[in-house]
C-alpha cells in the first residue's frame, strides 16, 4: 500500500505494459520490509528528458529507463557515470538530494555489469575467452562493453548493417586489439562461432511471438563446445538455444542478464543489498502468468 512516506522508483519507457520490472522490485521491496514501491512510468518517444526531470519535482528516488530511451534520456540528467558515457545510454536515474540544495539527477548503466554478472554466475568466466556476439543495437553494446572490462582476449561483433558494427567498433575499440567487426552471413556466424568460446544473441530474434526464428542457420550443427547466450527471455529456450542443446552445448538465456541488472539498480537507489534470489522467482512467476 502507498501512502504519505512511500518511496518511489519507477520505470521510463514506451511500452511498459509488459515489463517485468515492477514485479521484480516490488517483491524485493516486500522481502526486506521497505515502504517503497515501483511504478511503470509510460513515456511517449521524445519525451524521456522531460520526465526525468520530473522525477526530482515528484519526490521519485529515481528509475530505471528502458526502449526508447536509454539515450535520450542523458540530455535531462546533471551527469552520468563513466560506463553509460562510454555506451551513450543510461538504464538507471538515481535522484539525489543533499539539505537546501537543488535534487541532481545522475544517470548509470548496469546492463553491462548484469550482463557478465548473470555470465559468471553461470559458471563461465569470459578472462581470456573468445567470444562472438550478434548485434549492434544497445543490448549488443552492453554485452561487448562488458566482455571488454570483464578480460576477454577477443571479441567479435556480427551484423547486418555493416554502417552499424563499424560504429559499434569504433566507439568501444580500447586500442588493444581485440575487438573486431564482420558482416552476418551463415558463413560469418558459423565460422566466428566455431572460433569463440561464447555466442551471444543480442537482437530480438526468437522472441515472441517468433519463436521459430534463430540466427543459428537450420541444418548447420552448433559446436558442442561453445556456450549460447541468448539475451531474449520470452520464452526462456528459444529456439537458437535448442539448437544449441541438440548438439550438447550449454545455453543461457536473457532473465538472468534483466535481474542482475535491476539488482545494481536496486542497490544504487536504496544502499541496500538487493535479494536477488526473490527478484528471480519474482520475474520466473510473473513470466509464467504472461506466457499462460
């Protein structure tokens, strides 16, 4: 129940309808006995900037931002950390306040932190791996921003767009070499695949309701010793991921990537440690009512 002391985080996007958002913090909230709740905020395109300012106005602690709006979001904000600079996109708005000062709004980015987070967690540990990820969009930023930092040898980044992976390249290249961009092909894709000890899927693709789609071409045997991951999550195994089963090869799916995420952005608005297990089986039952 909301009244008078409740803290309030939300969340900027367009849609929310079906975020899972909500329900993952909420039951956080309720586990550890706060007087805090979480909202879907739904924002229409070009209006990101306005209403992270309003957030200060509303007494929010702050939100997370989600499509379309992780960039445009920056030109509301006082500043932003390091890690959504480099990405140019911001998934979390902590408010902060200080006595008889104006509210400042800071702008964070832990998609790539939730990203190897749920990697690690898995059991691998990108240091010293090869690894090929299929994308250009924000998820495929976040996704090679975090291999990066996280130690891989060399990370390879596939697209249709070639425009697209240059730019991706160009703006995350630390100098050092290992980071690459090719064009996507099933020849380009089976090959960087066969070389990588990791595949990420970082477009929508295999979504619902296409659930019989994949990047992983039908016929070609997926290497038993390469680990997909897949950052959808509607449904949990898509169908690359039972490609991948098929010839014994591990798979991940994306709900691991979207609960860590939100348990750093939990963290940053309260300085609490977040329940991660609750916020799973929360996300889990709440993706079991959508897919019913």
């Amino acid at each position: 129940m909301i009244d008078g002391r409740t803290q309030l985080v939300g969340l900027l996007g367009w849609p929310v309808e079906h975020s899972l958002s909500p329900a993952m913090h909420n039951a956080a909230f309720d586990a550890l006995g706060m007087n805090w709740r979480y909202v879907a905020l739904p924002v229409a395109p070009g209006g990101a900037a306005a209403a992270a300012r309003g957030l200060a106005s509303l007494g929010f602690r702050g939100a997370n931002v989600t499509v379309p709006h992780k960039s445009d979001v920056m030109s509301g904000l006082d500043r932003w950390g390091d890690e959504a600079g480099a990405l140019g996109a911001v998934n979390v708005v902590r408010v902060e306040r200080e006595d008889g000062r104006e509210p400042k709004l800071v702008g964070y980015n832990t998609d790539h932190r939730g990203f190897v987070d749920a990697l690690v967690r898995f059991g691998f540990d990108p240091r010293g791996e090869t690894a090929a990820v299929v994308g250009a969009g924000g998820a495929a930023r976040a996704a090679v921003y975090g291999l990066l930092r996280a130690g891989a040898r060399r990370v390879t980044v596939l697209g249709r767009t070639p425009e697209r992976i240059d730019r991706l390249v160009r703006d995350l290249d630390d100098g050092e070499g290992r980071l690459s961009g090719e064009r996507l092909t099933d020849e380009t894709l089976v090959g960087a695949t066969a070389r990588s000890a990791l595949l990420v899927q970082a477009t929508p693709v295999g979504m619902s309701p296409d659930v019989d789609r994949s990047i992983w071409p039908d016929g070609a045997p997926f290497p038993s010793g390469t680990l997909a991951y897949d950052l959808v999550y509607v449904p949990r195994r898509t169908k690359l991921l039972r490609q991948a089963g098929v010839a014994g090869a591990p798979g991940l799916d994306g709900l691991g990537m979207l609960v860590r995420q939100g348990a750093r952005a939990f963290e940053l608005w309260t300085g609490r440690e977040a329940p991660v297990d609750v916020m799973t089986r929360a996300c889990e039952a709440a993706l079991g009512r959508v897919c019913e």
